[in-house]
C-alpha cells in the first residue's frame, strides 16, 4: 500500500537565505554604517551566512523526525 504524501511545508523555510542574500541586496548596500572597521554589507552578508545555515539545518531536522531522510 502506498503511503500518503506528507506535505512539506517547511521548505518554505529555504526562501529565508535567498531573500536575505539577493532580494535584500539593493535596499541593504544604500546603508552607509560602518560596525566598528567591517563595512554594512560584509556584515550583512556574515549574517545571511549564517541564517541560512540555520534554515538548511531547521529543515534537515525537521525532515530526520518525520522520517523523510530515506525517501529524498
């Protein structure tokens, strides 16, 4: 018997690094801050870094408890 499709919802979560490293991109390098001798955007950037590594590993483990590891 076939199982049902689970849905996935929660790769939504993965639109969260695209928009914050290029939909972002234009209205962030406007802003003329320096964070101590580290311009705006690299720190912007640093940032996206890691967020988006939050969301691939916020999916993962969300994918791991719902046991859809083995069907990817």
């Amino acid at each position: 018997m076939a199982r049902p499709k689970k849905r996935r919802w929660h790769w939504l979560l993965l639109v969260v690094p695209f928009a914050w490293c290029v939909a972002a991109i234009p209205l962030v390098n406007r802003i003329d801050y320096v964070f101590g001798s580290i311009p705006f955007l690299l720190v912007w950037m640093t940032a996206g870094v890691l967020i988006g590594s939050g969301a691939i590993g916020l999916v993962y483990a969300i994918d791991r408890r719902r046991g859809d590891l083995d069907r990817v």
